[in-house]
C-alpha cells in the first residue's frame, strides 16, 4: 500500500501577507475585484467575480435580531448558487436562532454522528458540530489527544460529509467569542472554475469516474498513526458512500465533487487512485481558484455550498487560544444526494479489500 505520508499535502497556518491591493480586512480579494452592488436591501461584496466566474461574496443588510423573511431566504439562497460562499459579519446569532436560520435553508439538517447525549457534548444539540478546540470541561484541546489528531484532517482540502449517506449540501459555520490570537482563518477553493479550466481531454477522461467517500481515510492521512484504523464505534457510525467525480453545479456549471475523503476511483488500485485524486485537489487550490477568509468577531457566520467548493481549516498549534466555532449542515435532498449504489457499482467488497 501507499504509504500515506508520501501522498499528503502538509498545509500550514496560512493567510494573506499583506492587506489585499484593495486594502480590506478579512478576505483575500482579487486586484480589480468589482465594487460592491446593491440588491434590495442587501449589499453584496464579491470575492472572486469575472466573466468566467463568480466566487464567495461578503453579504450585508440581512436584519439577524428577528427571524429572517422567506424572501430574504430565497434572495439568499440565489446567491448562494451564483457565489458558492457567503460571509456575514457579526451576526449576533446564538445557537437555537442559528438552527432556525438553517432550516429556512432546507428541512433535513444533519446529525452530528458523534452526539452521544447532551450531557455528553459541550453545545449540547445534536443539530450543532463542535468543531471548536475547546474540550467539554472549558480546557483547549492538547496536542496528541485523539480530538486533536482527528482534528488535522479538518485541515486537509475538503467537502463536508461527502461520505454521509445523504451528503451535505450546506455548511453554516458561526464564531462565538473573539477570535483566536493571531488571527483565524477558513479558506475556500471553486471547484467550478478549476473545472472550467482542465483541458478538454482530461475532462473526457473524467466524466464517468466514481469515488468512494471515506470519513477515515482523511483522519489517516491527517494523522496516519492515530487513524491507522478507526475504532469499531468510530467506523460503524461512519461508512463510505460513493459519488460521481465531474457533477452539474447548481447554477449549471459543472464542477469537481472532491475532498481528502476521496479514497478510491472504483475498479482502480488505491496508488493510482490517489495520485489522481490529490492531482485534481492541488490544481483546484492553485491561488487564482482560493480565497481565505479571516473571521473578525464572534457572530461571523460563513455558510457555503458542500457541493461546489472545497474548504479547510488552519490546523491546530501549540498554545493556541480558544476558538468557538459552531456548524450546522443542511443534507442534500438532490438526485445525487446520496451518490452511486453500492448495488450498481457492484465491486463493494473489492475496493473496500485493495484499499487495506
Ligand atoms: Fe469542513
């Protein structure tokens, strides 16, 4: 087998060097990037917009001290298809009216697999991810606890949950508190565009592949010792789920549906597998498809669209500070929500085999 460290991509704390040429704080934006436009009472800030493409956009306008208006969903969520990840500041949202939020955004919201009861979590709603490094007694998470190992896959290119039968389809993630010291940040890659700009053979060449999805197989490449096999619980709670690898984006562009869970091309060997699978997740986060976006203050709210894009974290340092982030996730109620069936790949068996 391959060994995984030769095929994993070591991404360190990164953010912009210098203020963006447009001196803004909080995204890096292309030189030239349009001025913000107007739309009802929003206010819309491109990240990323040319004619070829548009992507992330800073929103303000949205009133957050009462229940949003279905209008206001609607104009949101066409937003969202155009721009693939929306920011708004400083929201003010606490836990329940965040959940309330994202059920205007779709009725199927995904269940924290690791909710093992209130008493047991820290946020204590199974509707909510902690994707904090704050431990349920207040402390931060210390280095080489398994929370800490399991945590450096967050930092590798991914999807949310494309091993999740169905996927997801939104990700809200909301900042409580201040920032973490020396800054905070999520970065974001357009998979549509890096798919726009593949050679047309190559796009031929991919049109038909599927891949296995596997929560596991990016906690080993995160941290290969710790998660060199999940544990039973771990592994039961979360089986792979196989999905296409070119799919229709929802503003009808095609786009990469990729992440570091990408395990396997089926009916290829796990060598080969791999070395095209991190092959098409380092050219979608080449720098002119990758904008990272620094949270400023507790209440920033980021939500972004699972199926067109790739995120990551910023992994986890030595004396850190506490960082209070919140996720809720909208499942896909798509036709490809939950991918391929086993039954009609009809190898099941066999890739799970190669892959060990
Ligand atoms: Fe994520």
């Amino acid at each position: 087998m391959l060994e995984t460290q030769t095929i994993t991509r070591v991404y360190p704390n990164t953010w912009p060097a210098a203020p963006s040429s447009s001196g803004r704080q909080g995204v890096l934006s292309l030189s030239g990037a349009p001025a913000k436009y107007q739309e009802g009472a929003l206010t819309i800030q491109p990240v990323f917009q040319s004619e070829y493409s548009s992507f992330g956009a800073e929103v303000y306008g949205v009133d957050w001290s009462r229940p949003v208006s279905d209008a206001t969903a609607k104009q949101l969520i066409a937003l969202q298809n155009k721009y693939a990840v929306l920011v708004f500041r400083e929201t003010g949202l606490d836990d329940e009216r965040h959940i309330a939020f994202t059920q205007q955004l779709g009725k199927d919201l995904e269940i924290n697999p690791f909710f093992y009861g209130r008493e047991n979590d820290r946020i204590g709603n199974p509707f909510l991810w902690d994707v904090s490094n704050i431990n349920l007694d207040g402390t931060i998470v210390q280095p080489n606890s398994r929370r800490w190992h399991h945590s450096r896959g967050n930092a590798l290119w991914h999807t949310d949950s494309s091993f999740h039968q169905p996927r997801a389809k939104y990700s809200l993630l909301l900042s409580h508190g201040s920032p973490a010291r020396g800054g905070s940040w999520t970065h974001f890659a357009d998979t549509r565009r890096a798919y726009a700009d593949l050679p047309e053979e190559r796009k031929a060449a991919l049109e038909n592949l599927v891949i296995e999805h596997d929560l596991w197989h990016s906690r080993r490449l995160g941290s290969p010792e710790t998660f060199r096999e999940p544990l039973p619980h771990e592994r039961a709670r979360v089986p792979p789920a196989y999905h296409k690898l070119v799919q229709t984006a929802p503003d009808g562009r095609k786009t990469l549906y990729l992440a570091a869970h990408a395990k396997q091309v089926v009916g290829w060997d796990f060598e080969k597998s791999q070395k095209l699978i991190w092959e098409l997740i380092d050219w979608c986060t080449q720098p002119q498809y990758v904008f990272s976006m620094e949270w400023l203050a507790g209440g920033d709210l980021v939500w972004w669209d699972n199926r067109q894009s790739m995120h990551r974290a910023n992994p986890y340092t030595e004396g850190m500070t506490a960082r209070d982030v919140r996720r809720s996730t909208v499942n896909d109620d798509g036709p490809l929500a939950c991918g391929v069936p086993k039954s009609e790949l009809g190898i099941e068996d066999e890739v799970e085999a190669k892959a060990e």
